[in-house]
C-alpha cells in the first residue's frame, strides 16, 4: 500500500517500443514497433473529487445525467430513455459468460454522483476514480483542464513504464490470484469475488505501487478512454509498414461503428488498461496491450480516464 499519490503530472520522454501482442485476443495484434513523442501524463485516473471541482465550476451535466435522444436508439422502450448508466449487479450464481447482461444493469438515475443508482453516493470515494463518463465527459474534463486524452499508443507507451515488450505493466508474471499488484477479480467470475486484493469495486487511486514512469492504477481499477476511433489492426495493419510510425493514431468515426449494430450509428473508442472486472476467466485484459471498444455514450461503474498534455 502507498500514500495518496501527487496529482502533479509525469514528464514521460518519447521513443520506440513494441506496441501490441500476437498471444492473446486478435485485435491486440500484430505486433510492431512505433514511436511516440515527449509527454506530460497524469499519475492516476482522474478522481470524484477532481471531477466534481470541473462539474462545480462549469456546470457541466454528464451524459449518463441527461435524457437519450430516442433517435439513436430506435426500438428502446420509453422507460429505458432516461437518465441513467449501466452498473455492475452480481448475480447469485453462475452464469453463461456469453451473455454480459446477467451482470450488468441499466440503472435510472445512477450517474457519477450516484455510482450504484439512486440512494449511492461519493461519501467514502472522493480518491476513487471517476466513472460513469462517456467518452464526451471525459473530453469536456480534458478541454477544462488545459489537457488532452491520450491516443491508445501514447497510453501503452506509458502503461509500460520502459518494460518493452513485457506481459504486464510490472513484468512477466501473472500473480493476481495469489498476490495481487492491481485491482482486478479473484474467485468466480462474476457471481465469487474473494476480494484477495481488498476490494470488489474501484480501489482509491494510488493503492498499488506504481510502474517504472510512477504511473498508478495502469492495470485494473477502471477502463480508461483514449481519443483513438476503434478499429480492428489485423484487418487495418494487413501490410507491414515501410518504417516506424511516429504517433499513430487509429481508424476513423465511420471505421469504428459496429457491424454487428447497423441500427445503431453510435461510434467507438478505445478503452485500454482493464478494470476491477478483468479475470483471466472472462476478460483478460489488464495488460498494456490489449484493448477494448466502447461506444461513446457508453456510462459504466469500471469506466473512467486521465489526461495527457504534449510537450512541444
């Protein structure tokens, strides 16, 4: 366990490293060396505390806070057009891990000053990081803050900490079922969670030892968004580059919307880092490489960000 980390951001120099894995889940691939420039990133996801100072001084209303525009969700029953978010639920038992829904619920009325729905609120968790925020919340915070979200390669460059090419943001081994360094699931997926690591939702920031860069919470804790549009390397990097990319960036708004959802012209980002959800039984992902879609109006109770300023 550490003391609450500065909020002061880290000077991170640029260069090469291996982006992506060809050992886990396709999209994560292929493998390849790209080059990122000098950056500002802040220690640790942004926090309730920090984002309740921009929401206080602004105004701002999150999306999860605001009624749907019917529209964009053709077919969606009158009383799932409010406000609200989706939030984890454990069911009682075991279910098919197929099927998300048996563990998540649209919830009315939570948002991110009612993480759990109505009733819940910030009491204990003003140094929890943030959730609830689609991707348009998080790019308001940014703008506020004199700051940008990172793209997915700038975000890997720094998950890593100079560890190239490594599984995970501490090395090569795996010991989150025995000795945890990141708030992620232990036991049963998602009905079991033996709370090996002390906790079943978001941890405060800073509870884990940070990586080579003095980074927290780069594996576990909660998803974080980038500004790179999702879309799927094995089918966009199918000819190797001629030489190293100098901070790529992914696909396009139309690239990313999902196929399997031609009704629902919502596109896509990248989320990258994992959250307290990810297991090696259903969602392996707290490991620098990998990646998730998410689309943009997406609110979730593992679903947070941090900023990143260029250095010029």
């Amino acid at each position: 366990m550490n003391n609450p980390p500065s909020t002061a951001m880290v000077l991170i120099d640029g260069g090469e490293f291996t982006m992506g894995s060809d050992h886990h889940y396709p999209d994560e691939g292929p493998i390849r060396r790209v080059s990122v420039g000098d950056l500002w990133i802040d220690p640790c996801p942004v926090t309730n505390e920090a984002f309740g100072a921009f929401a206080e001084s602004t105004g701002y209303v999150t999306d999860a806070e605001r009624t749907p525009d019917a529209g964009l969700y053709p077919g969606a029953p009158a009383e799932a057009l409010v406000p609200g978010a989706l939030v984890f639920t454990m069911p009682d038992g075991s279910v098919e891990l197929r099927d998300p829904s048996q563990w998540w619920r649209w919830t009315p009325g939570a948002d991110w000053r009612h993480p759990l729905g109505p009733g819940s609120d910030l009491r204990v968790l003003a140094d929890h990081p943030v959730v609830h925020v689609a991707y348009p919340d998080a790019a308001a915070f940014s703008e506020w803050a004199g700051k940008s979200l990172p793209t997915e390669a700038e975000w890997e460059f720094a998950a890593r900490g100079g560890l190239d090419g490594y599984e995970f943001v501490w090395g090569g081994h795996d010991p989150q079922e025995s000795e945890p360094l990141a708030n992620t699931w232990q036991g049963h997926f998602p009905y079991e969670n033996t709370e090996l690591d002390g906790w079943t939702r978001t941890s405060p920031v800073g509870v884990y030892s940070p990586n080579g860069y003095g980074l927290f919470d780069m594996a576990g804790n909660v998803w974080e968004w980038t500004d790179d549009w999702y879309e799927n390397r094995t089918v966009s990097l199918e000819e190797p580059p001629c030489c190293v990319p100098r901070d790529p960036m992914g696909g396009t708004r139309e690239m990313s919307l999902d196929p399997a959802m031609p009704g629902t012209p919502i596109p896509r980002k990248v989320l990258k880092g994992g959250s307290y959800l990810c297991t090696i039984q259903y969602c392996f992902r707290y490991r620098p490489a990998a990646r998730q879609p998410q689309m943009v109006d997406t609110a979730m109770s593992n679903l947070g960000f941090r900023c990143v300023v260029r250095k010029t």
